[in-house]
C-alpha cells in the first residue's frame, strides 16, 4: 500500500509538470525550430540542383576557359540568395505577428521563381547533347516548383506555430510578481550600550518636535552606513 501510495503521487506530480501550459509553449517552439530547420535543408538542396540548370542554361555550350562558364554558377546563388534574405525576413516579421503580405514581395518571390523555372525548363529541352531526356525534363520542372512551394510555406509554418504557442501561453496563470525587497521583515540591528544611549537621546529629541525621526537624524547621532541608518530610523518610529 505504502509503495502504491508513492507511485500514485509520483503520478500526480509528474501529471502536474508535464500538463504545465508552459512546458507545452516550449515544446511547440523547439518543434517549430526543428522544422524550419529542415524545410532550410531541403531547400538549400532544391536550390543546388536548380543551380546546376541555370548554369547549363547560360553555360552549357562553353569550356572552362571561358569566364561565363565560372561566371553563371553565380547566378542562381545570386538568385537564391535573395530568396533565403526574403524568407528571412519573413520568418522574423510573421515571429512578431506582422502580415508580410504586400505586393512587392508576392511578386518579387514570383519573378526569382520564374526565372529559375524558364532557364531549368530551358536547358533541360534543349540540351547541349542534342538529345531530350525527360525524366530530365520532369525533374527541372518539378524541383523549381518544390523549392517555390518550399518560399510560400515556410512563413505558413513560422504563423501557425506562433499561434499555437501564444494560444498555449493564454491559458498559463500569470507568474506572481516578487515583493520579497518590501515585505521581507528586516532584522533588529543592536548598538553598543554607549550609542544606543546617544541614540535614544537623539531619538527623545527628535519626538519632543513632534515628527518622524529620519535616517539623517540617526547618522547626526552615531556614525553608521546609510543603509544602517534608514533600519535604525524604521525601528525608532516603529517603538
């Protein structure tokens, strides 16, 4: 029975940490990191294969002798490039609930994926071999429209993760907020016999004027730190 009794509340506490609303906004965002980092991977990879049909659409016919040859390898990480800084962007701006809708950056996302699909199409119908692979063709075709859809569903994610965190954090009980400096009781200071003798005199003073004794008059009496002074100065009001 003692056993049982120790497994049930052992149940009851962990039931109680792993049902924290809190517990739940943390694990949502490590998932909502470990997602995009794989949509980035994956992307990174579309982007690299899409490299090589801009580069065989420009270069294709050239040697490595020639400077476009070296030259238009630089045009879809150019490209792409501004793409990532786009859905960077994005990604912060949607992390702080701002619509990242406008025209311009619809189209913009638009024109750099056209341009990656009319060269991959481009130079995978018309090889420099002479000869149309279309298992080829298939691939230029439909990795460009992988990686696009890679562009538009990555802030999708970024959206609906934040929602589901902050609607997780709504339910939370907000934290109580530390008084521990003002309600804490302070601990009664002890003067030597001669200066409490100093004080009190100061103190009787202090009270035949008929106010608050102050931690100046306390440091008028007996030499002590500010600190010391204004506990001083609480303990006389407070007899």
């Amino acid at each position: 029975m003692q056993r049982l009794r120790a497994r049930l509340a052992e149940s009851h506490q962990l039931h109680d940490l792993t049902s924290d609303p809190l517990l739940h906004a943390v694990r949502l965002e490590r998932f909502r990191v470990s997602v995009t980092r794989s949509m980035w991977f994956f992307l990174a990879l579309g982007l690299g294969f899409t490299t090589t049909g801009v580069h065989e659409f420009l270069a294709g016919h050239l040697t490595p002798l020639a400077a476009l040859w070296w030259g238009a390898w630089l045009v879809e990480p150019a490209l792409a490039g501004i793409l990532v800084t786009l859905l960077r962007w994005e990604a912060e701006m949607l992390t702080h609930g701002l619509a990242v809708d406008a025209a311009p950056v619809v189209w913009l996302k638009r024109l750099l994926f056209g341009a990656t699909l009319v060269t991959n199409v481009w130079s995978s119908l018309r090889p420099p071999s002479g000869r149309v692979e279309y298992g080829v063709v298939f691939l230029h075709v439909v990795v460009p429209l992988v990686v696009f859809l890679i562009a538009e569903v990555m802030p999708v994610i970024q959206h609906r993760c934040n929602a589901a965190r902050d609607r997780v954090m709504a339910t939370a009980a907000p934290v109580p907020t530390t008084t521990t400096a003002f309600n804490t009781p302070r601990t009664a200071l002890k003067l030597p016999s001669h200066l409490q003798a100093v004080l009190g005199a100061k103190a009787a003073e202090v009270r035949e004027q008929g106010r608050a004794i102050t931690p100046a008059d306390v440091q008028a009496a007996v030499n002590v730190p500010a600190a010391f002074a204004v506990q001083l100065a609480d303990q006389l009001n407070a007899a």
